[in-house]
C-alpha cells in the first residue's frame, strides 16, 4: 500500500471533486500522469466533504469550486472542521477579489482558473503539499491591482530591504501560519515574530498580512 506524502512516502493523495463528470473524469487522468499523484477519490461538490476528507485521509483536496452554489466562504469553511489541516487548491470559474481575500483567509493554499493548463494544476498539487501558497499569476494581478487605495506602488528596489530574518517570516506568512507556531520554528519569542511582522509591513508598505505577502511576491522575496 501507498504511504502518504505526509508520513514520509513519495505519494501524494488527492481527492477530486467537481460537480461534473467529464470534469471529475480529466481530472482524475491529469493526475495519474504524474506518478508522485495518487487519486483517492473523486465525488461531486454535493457530497459531504467533511465526510470523504475522514474516511480518504487525502492530503490535497483538488477541488472545482463554483462559489454561486454556496453561502459564502466563511460559513463553507465553518461548517467543515476537518478541512483545516488540508491542503486545499481551487479551481475557479470566476473570483470575485472580495470572496478570493476571505479564501486565503480561510487557509486555502491554492488558487487556479478553470481554464490552468494541466502542468500549472500539477505543480499547485505539488507545492500545497509541501506547505506553499500557489496563486496564477492572472489572479496574484488582480489581487495587487485592488490592493488599498492608500497603498503607494512599492519601487522595483526596496529602499529598505528585508533582512534574511524578515524573508523567513514573510514565507512563513505566505504558509499562513500564526504568531505562535513562527516563534516555535524559529525559536524565538511572539513578541520578536511581532516585531518582525512590522518591521516587514514598513518595508513594503503593507497594511495586512495578505498585502504583504502578494507584495513580497511581486519582489521575488517569496515563491507563491
């Protein structure tokens, strides 16, 4: 039997849902062509996912997500506890940047339209897996492109740059990981990773912990 990617075999397993099944069914055989990619499942987003993500264990969730057919992000993701620990990748038809903020929020780490070519989709599998943050480069423009109004173009060249300190937060940011468990890794105190936080929200004239990670990408201090 397989062992999964988390417990330290080669094998990442993911569970497909897609409402259709010609969707389900491509995904499905994307997958298989990569021999890292394990599909342990395939459902349609009507199944209960909290449900499936139980009894499969998978450790990526690959999921085309449709947000008209749901209330909104937060009472999706509220509703499925057993999807925190998950790494989730979307496939969206449309993103409305206000909904898109709230997913990222709710510890989504991957992003991708419909329309991502089958390499774009295996490379986000890949890389969630691993605990990375993967957003197109179509939606990471349109993020920066209704950042806040009060947010001045950052300069090809910080004038200030971050030290090698500040881009290990900036990564563990992009992770989505708290205060708490950046002060663990690193072995410092919350009261330093504070610190540091706001030191790099000055740096890069950063107003949340989102703004700074997309504007530490366009940088090239991080890989989303």
């Amino acid at each position: 039997m397989q062992q999964s990617f988390f417990g330290g075999g080669s094998v990442i397993r993911v569970l497909v849902v897609a409402n259709s099944v010609v969707m389900r069914a491509g995904l499905e055989a994307l997958i298989t062509t990569n021999s890292n990619l394990d599909v342990v499942g395939s459902f349609s987003s009507s199944d209960s996912l909290a449900q499936q993500v139980m009894q499969l264990q998978p450790d990526v969730l690959l999921w085309e997500w449709d947000e008209s057919e749901n209330d909104g992000v937060p009472t999706l993701f509220s509703l499925e506890p057993e999807l925190a620990n998950l790494a989730i990748v979307l496939l969206v038809n449309n993103w409305q940047i206000v909904s898109l903020a709230e997913i990222l929020r709710f510890g989504v780490r991957g992003v991708l339209p419909i329309e991502a070519t089958a390499e774009e989709i295996i490379q986000a599998i890949i890389a969630t897996a691993t605990g990375l943050t993967v957003l197109h480069p179509d939606i990471l423009d349109s993020l920066v492109s209704i950042l806040p109004t009060n947010t001045q173009p950052i300069p090809t060249k910080l004038n200030h740059p971050l030290t090698s300190r500040e881009i290990e937060v900036l990564t563990m940011l992009a992770e989505g990981l708290g205060n708490k468990t950046i002060a663990r890794r690193l072995g410092i105190s919350e009261h330093t990773v504070k610190f540091h936080i706001a030191s790099i929200f000055s740096k890069l004239n950063a107003s949340s912990r989102t703004e700074a990670v997309i504007l530490g990408a366009r940088q090239g201090l991080i890989l989303l």
